[in-house]
C-alpha cells in the first residue's frame, strides 16, 4: 500500500502510542511537523476515518470522567506492516522533494531578469525565516523531544540552509550577469 506523506506522519504519531484526535494535532504541532508534511488540521480526521476503512488504524471510543468520550485510534498490524514498508522506502530511496521548484527553474527564461533576481531575493528571505522559525521551535521544545525528532529538525534546517546557500550563490551569480549585460549596454549606448 502506497501511503500519502500525511497518512505516515499520522501513522508514526499512531506507533508510539493510541491517541485521539486533540492529541494527534498538538503532538503535529510540537514536533513542526507540518514543515515537512502536508497536513492541516481539517484533513487530520478525514485521514484517519479513511485509514480505518482500510484497516490501517482501528478507533474505540473511551469515555472520560467530566469530559465527552473522545474517539481514540489506534495503529493495527496491517497499519503497522504498511508504515514500516513506507519508512524503509523513503529512507533507502532518495526522491525529489518537490518539483514544484524544478519546474519553475526549467520556465526559468520566460521571466525577464529582474523578475527572476526579485523572485530569488524573496526565495532567499522566505528560507531564512523559515530557518529562523524552525530553529526557534526547536530550540522552545527540545528539552522533550525524542532523539528521532530532534534529528529531523537537524535535518530540515540542513536542508534549508543548503538551499538558501543555493538560492543565494544563483542569485549572486544573476545579479553579477545583469550588472555586466547593463554596463555593456551602457557603453554600445555611449558609442
């Protein structure tokens, strides 16, 4: 079974421990994950009731004392069988992250020069505050973190700053290319 990136990460909360909506979005929202997976808060349930059809998760209602019962889900072995295939998977296979950025690179020449300088300037500040934000979530909730989790947020500020040192190096070197054009066109002008 193929699993989207948001059915995993639910998955994955799932394998550590039967859990009930609320607390499936704080653990999301703890641990960033919503940096790395695409998943809202809206689609949480709609996940979930779909991996149960599928027999991946199981639910139980368990009441609680002052409270309404809450909806609690659960990982089965079929569930368990399909996230260890998908983790072994992605973890062996290196796949694009997302080709949405390849494929406005290989439009590249269809916007003039400056549009392309002014998209990159605003690629670099967008990374460096995602970076920023990251790093703050990090360093906020590290104390708790489990090992694996700290990885990962090692991991995506690795990969970011690599591609704000990309993007910046490309940028510099567009910047460089339209100084020069300009001063050329500069001098044919002056002759």
């Amino acid at each position: 079974m193929d699993l989207t990136n948001a059915e995993m990460a639910l998955l994955s909360l799932l394998a550590e421990n039967p859990l009930h909506g609320y607390q499936i979005e704080s653990l999301i929202e703890a641990r960033g994950m919503r940096n790395w997976a695409e998943i809202g808060f809206s689609s949480i349930y709609y996940a979930l009731n779909k991996m149960e059809k599928s027999g991946l998760v199981e639910s139980r209602i368990q009441p609680e004392e002052g409270r309404p019962a809450r909806r609690v889900y659960s990982l089965t072995e079929v569930g368990w069988q399909a996230l260890t295939s998908a983790e072994y998977q992605r973890l062996s296979q290196p796949r694009p992250y997302s080709a949405d950025f390849s494929l406005a690179l290989a439009c590249l020449p269809l916007l003039p020069v400056e549009k392309q300088i002014e998209a990159l300037s605003e690629r670099v500040r967008s990374l460096q505050t995602q970076e920023q934000a990251i790093q703050e979530k990090w360093q906020q909730d590290q104390p708790g973190m489990p090992a694996h989790v700290n990885h990962l947020f090692a991991y995506s500020l690795a990969q970011l700053h690599a591609e704000r040192d990309w993007a910046q190096g490309f940028l510099n070197q567009l910047q460089s290319t339209s100084a020069a054009q300009a001063e050329e066109h500069s001098q044919e002008t002056l002759k």
